[in-house]
C-alpha cells in the first residue's frame, strides 16, 4: 500500500471543500471496498477523508410516507429497520443478501452504492483494464468473463456493478441526496446515477470531483408484492450471476404496474421500460413472463465464458414473477 494522509471531517461542508481539491483525494467511510482496492494498488489516492463522524447516520420518515436514509446508516442497521422490513422488504432482503454479517455491519448506504466491479480484470494490475487504465484494453473480452456484464457494454468494457443493494434501490425509483463544493445540493433520481461504460469506463456515476452522497430517498412503500431473488455460486458471500428485484402489483387480474431491477446483467443496476410494459395489463401468465423476458434480453449479449447467463437472466425473471403472482 502506497502512504497517504488521513483527516477526519468535522462538517459537511469542510468535507467536501478538501476533497474538491484533487482527484487523488478519496472519502471513507467503512472502508469495505476501497481499503481493499488500495492494498492492491488499484486504488491510490494521496489523502483520505474520514466521513465515518458525520451525523449521517439516521433514518428518518418523511410526511408523505417514504423516507430519507443517512449515507452513513450500516447496511445490517438499514436491513433490520422496521420502516424498511414493513415497507421496502425488497430492500432488506437485497441487503441481507450482500457481503456478511460482518461487512454488513460496517459497510455503509453511500458506500454501497459506490463500489467498484469485482471484475479479475480490474483487481489484477499486471492485467489489461480500460477501467483502471484508461486506454490499455480489456482482457474480459477475450479471458474469463464467467460473471460479467451481458447488457449495456461496450467495446472498452463489459464489468458489472456488483451492488445488490443498488438493484433494490433501482426498482425502488430511489433518490440519491448530495452535497457540492460549492454549498449546493442536488437530487439525483437513481435512473439518471450511473453512467454506462461506452468509451469512458472509468467514470462510472455523474458525481462531480468533491460531490458527496448525503442521502438516499424513497417514495412511499409501492403497492404490490416485493421479492429479491438472487441467483449466485454458492449461498453467502458470493457476488450474483443474476438478480432480480421485482415489485408487481396485480388488480382484478391483471397487472397493473410492475417495477423490475437486475444485478449481474450490465454495468450498473439494470432496469428495462420494455420488459415491465409487457407485463402491464395482461393477466399474470408465462406467456405474458415470457415476453417481458423477450424485451429484457433483446440486446443480450455474451462473451463466450457468460453465454449462460442470457437462458439464466429469463429463467430467473419467470421464476420470480411467478413466485409474486402465484401462477
């Protein structure tokens, strides 16, 4: 590990000044993912700004019925909030599904949203990656890319977003919360966070140098059953192949709305206008299953090592879907 400088921010606001002054300044909070990725060397910032003391660490009701999580709250204190089991049960279990006890309990909400993909590439800096090394190449394309993206990549990348707490958010219609440099905040729904790779694989959010996640905000719990499936190589501790995180809400026997979110697909957690618009309406059948998976996968593509993937991402929707609806 390369040395750096380490400071604790006393305020917001002084946070966010110090980090706005160089690229190679990082915040932390728990640690889980970028303490890993320095040992490595894939990650070298010079300075570090502990935010871990900032009161971000609530989660607060809102009047319309949703509520607004500190960046700061646990992933274990989140999972076991009686709002979000009641509410967000997609939510908790995406959580509960993530990382260890352990992790969990020190990992935090802005952080998770944050982490970085768990491709070999990326990890292993004798490796080709455009992502670590803008312009080197990408040695997934042609190596062992068993769990990489299969929706949404580009000629310079194919690594995925890692997160399953981020899948949740998504079908959630989350808000993500953050401070500025220069005192300002902004409000950033979660559709509009995360960036695709095309030729910049490096920048993966819309975050500006100093930016920091304050908050995350949800709607009113959404009608309708929740389920979070997440299909991986052995039961814990172990990053999904696929996920799902469903919300479909069925009326008179017909589907009336339907919020669909996958992990392990593509390079931020995926969610596809197509495959919910063919669910909306129909009565709940595999037929109707069938061609929401059609739409999801219309685009899919492998890389030889994750050509499984595309049958798994359908058998895993239909699977889900099926578990909500009782069909």
């Amino acid at each position: 590990m390369k040395s750096f400088t380490y400071e604790k921010a006393v305020s917001e606001q002084g946070a966010v000044h110090q980090a706005a002054e160089s690229d190679a300044t990082k915040f932390i909070a728990g640690g889980t993912n970028l303490l890993d990725l320095m040992k490595l060397q894939v990650e070298t910032p010079e300075k570090l700004i502990d935010i871990s003391r900032l009161d971000l660490a609530n989660i607060e009701e809102r009047a319309d019925g949703g509520i607004i999580i500190g960046a700061l709250v646990p992933n274990s204190d989140l999972a076991a909030d009686h709002r979000v089991i009641a509410g967000y049960e997609l939510l908790s279990r995406a959580l509960l599904a993530g990382a260890s006890g352990q992790l969990r309990n020190q990992a935090s909400t802005g952080g998770n949203l944050l982490q970085r993909t768990r491709c070999y590439y990326f990890y292993d800096t004798a490796a080709k990656c455009n992502k670590r090394v803008p312009g080197s190449g990408c040695d997934a394309r042609g190596g062992a890319n068993r769990i990489l993206a299969i929706l949404g990549a580009s000629e310079q990348c194919i690594a995925t977003h890692p997160s399953d707490m981020a899948v949740a958010m998504r079908a959630l219609d989350a808000v993500i919360l953050t401070l500025k440099s220069d005192g300002s905040h902004r409000r950033i729904p979660i559709h509009a966070f995360y960036r695709l790779p095309e030729d910049t694989p490096q920048i993966e959010t819309v975050l500006e140098r100093g930016e920091l996640i304050t908050h995350v905000e949800l709607p009113p719990p959404p009608n309708g059953r929740q389920l979070y499936r997440k299909v991986r190589d052995r039961a814990s501790y172990a990053f999904a192949l696929v996920s799902v995180g469903a919300i479909v809400h069925v009326e008179n026997g017909v589907i009336a709305s339907a919020s669909l979110a996958f992990g392990g697909l593509g390079p931020m957690p995926w969610r596809d206008a197509g495959a919910e618009a063919a669910l909306i309406g129909k009565a709940p059948s595999i037929s109707a299953f069938n061609e929401a998976a059609d739409a999801l996968l219309a685009d899919a593509r492998g890389y030889g090592g994750n050509d499984f993937k595309i049958p798994l991402a359908r058998r895993t929707l239909i699977a889900t879907l099926r578990d909500l609806t009782g069909v």
